[in-house]
C-alpha cells in the first residue's frame, strides 16, 4: 500500500510514526468546522492529509490540503511530535509544480511586498482598505476578504525611526539583534520603537541588522523552493551575529517560530540555522529572563487593578506557550488569566484574510 515509498521519501516519512490516536484531528481548527466527509478522502484530519498523499496519492490529498490554516496545533498535541505543519506544506509544494498556486494564495504570500507597497503609498493605500465597493472588487479579484479589517499602513515606518533615533549605547552589555519582519515596520512603527526601548532600558545595545522578512507565509502555503530562500538569506546574514554572541529578538511569534522551529527543519539542520535557531527568543520570554538575570524590579503599579484575558498564539505554544507576556504582565501589577480551549483564536493568519479558495493560475 505504497508504505514502503513513503520510508524512503525524506519528506513524507514522518507519517508512518503515526500511532492513529486522533489527538490530532481533535485539535485541527480546520477539522473542527468542516468535519470529516470534506477535510478527508478515507483518513480525516492533519494526518489523513499525510496518510493520503502517501498512500492514496497526491492528487487525493490535495482536495483537502488546502484547508490547513498552518498553525502547527496538530505537532504540538501529536505524542510521537511528528512534523504534520511540515509535510503538508510539501504536500501542498508538490500539487502546486503541477498545477500551479492558488491566486489568493500566492495573493497572501506576497504579504510583505504589498506591505512595502502600501506603506510607500500609505494615504491611497489606507483609503482604499476603508472603501467598501473598493474592498470588494478587491475581494473579486484577489481572494482578499472585503469583511476583515485591516490594519494601516505608516509612511514613516520603524526602519526609518530607529535610523534617526539616537541609541543608548551601553559598555558590557547583551548584544541583541532585533528581527522586524512586517507588521513592526509597515504597520505599527511605535510597536519596533517600544521593543528598542524596553531592550535598552533593560541594559542591551539593540542593533537592527540587514534581514530579510520571516517568510512564513511560503511554508503555511507550500512554496518551499520561496521559503528555503528566505531562510537560507536569514542565516547568511544573522548567523555571523549569533555566532559572535548576539540574541536574536524577535517580537512576532511566528517569525520567531520561524527562526528557531521552521528553519533548521527547511535547511535540514544547517550547522548556521541551528545556532541561529538557539539564539533566538521571542521577545517577553527573553525580557522576563532579563529582569531576572539583572534584578531589575519593573513598577509594580503600571498596570495596578487592570484585568488582561490572555489568548496563547499558536506559534508562541513552542516558545513558552505564553507564560513569558502573561508574566511580565503581572509583574506590572495586572491580573492576567489564560483564556482558550487549546485551540485556535479562530483568526488564523493570513487564512483568515481570504473569503475562499480563487482559483489554481
């Protein structure tokens, strides 16, 4: 039945540590809504996606790959920890050499390059995010949903701030390179600046090094041969950093996913992506470890009588499932309780900006 191809297919061969216990299909957002008879041809769920591909083809698997929001919840309940986010996402590479992308997803891998447009451009840009009979030709077109609000676009984005801002340079302190990606920069400048000021308030000389974006989007949408080039571009340029005892800081969850889950597994553990990976931090989890490192006591009364529902995101589960913001929250004085079901917050990254599947090039 096609197993013994898949043991020696480097890609797939995970799938065959699969003890069948459902844990995955019980976590699967995506499984959850549409249920069996669609998000399946005879095996359901993340791993029916694997199992098919490999035992009852390509072209069986692909009917339903598509409905991975790639948010990684199927490895981290898996008991085996086989990498399903992974070979789906080869899966999805392999039906798109033969029958090329989705529009709306190659629409949703062009992320970044729109973000540089839009930021170029912001007052037209940001004019027609709040056009409706506008977001609707676009949602025509695209596949870009004219329901969801989008965030913004800034002119003066974070890379031009921080060039005019004068650093707070510090004799023997933690060298900490800071990884941008795009909502930090295009979207939400103020947000890169504050990461550089809590960095620095905590003794750290922050540079912001030549870097290309995270590149996620590529993995989640099975553009492999995009994703290696991105991670490979990565490493070139921030392994020299780490290798001279910089941290690399990260404050989007997924880029430093990214970093530290994604690319040792694309680049098959490249002696640069692995140290890279291990001097990666998400942010609050290395601002925590900071305090505690320095002593630095932070004002216990900034956020005094405030109340905080926390939602872990899916791609900070590996990185410390949450505890580092939800920490530095209390520190400050603020109740925080985790609010979830293990399961997705429904938005589902750049999935949740599609109004449906537009159609193969």
């Amino acid at each position: 039945n096609r197993r013994s191809a898949m043991r020696v297919d480097a890609e797939i061969r995970e799938a065959l540590y699969c003890i069948r216990c459902g844990a995955c299909m019980n976590i699967c957002p995506s499984y959850g809504v549409v249920g069996g008879h669609t998000f399946g041809h005879i095996y359901p769920g993340p791993m029916g996606i694997c199992w098919t591909a490999g035992v009852h083809g390509l072209e069986k698997a692909a009917d339903f790959a598509q409905l991975c929001i790639s948010c990684g919840l199927c490895k981290e309940i898996c008991p085996a920890k086989i990498n399903m986010p992974q070979i789906i996402a080869e899966i999805l590479h392999r039906d798109a050499e033969k029958n090329g992308h989705l529009l709306v997803n190659r629409v949703m891998m062009a992320a970044d390059r729109a973000a540089k447009l839009g930021s170029s451009t912001a007052p037209l840009a940001n004019f027609a995010l709040n056009n409706k009979p506008l977001r609707k030709v676009i949602e025509k077109t695209t596949g870009l949903s004219a329901e969801r609000k989008l965030p913004p676009f800034a002119s003066n984005t974070f890379y031009k701030q921080f060039a005019k801002r004068q650093a707070r340079k510090q004799d023997s302190a933690k060298q900490v390179a800071f990884f941008v990606d795009v909502f930090a920069n295009y979207n939400d400048p103020s947000l890169g600046i504050a990461v550089v000021d809590a960095l620095e308030a905590l003794g750290c000389n922050v540079t912001v090094p030549p870097q290309d974006v995270s590149g996620y989007p590529y993995i989640a949408y099975g553009n492999m041969a995009g994703a290696r080039k991105i991670a490979e571009n990565n490493v070139r340029m921030l392994s020299p950093l780490a290798r001279e005892g910089y941290d690399i800081v990260a404050v989007e969850p997924t880029a430093a996913y990214a970093l530290k889950v994604s690319y040792p597994t694309l680049l098959r553990n490249n002696e640069g992506a692995l140290l890279l990976a291990e001097h990666s931090h998400e942010l609050f989890e290395y601002l925590t470890a900071l305090e505690d490192s320095t002593g630095v006591v932070p004002p216990k009364d900034l956020f005094a009588g405030k109340k905080f529902g926390f939602h872990c995101a899916c791609h900070q589960r590996p990185l410390g499932s949450g505890n580092g913001p939800m920490e530095w929250l209390r520190r400050r004085g603020a109740e925080v309780q985790l609010i979830e079901t293990g399961t997705c917050c429904g938005m589902g990254g750049t999935f949740g900006l599609k109004c449906g599947l537009i159609g193969h090039k």
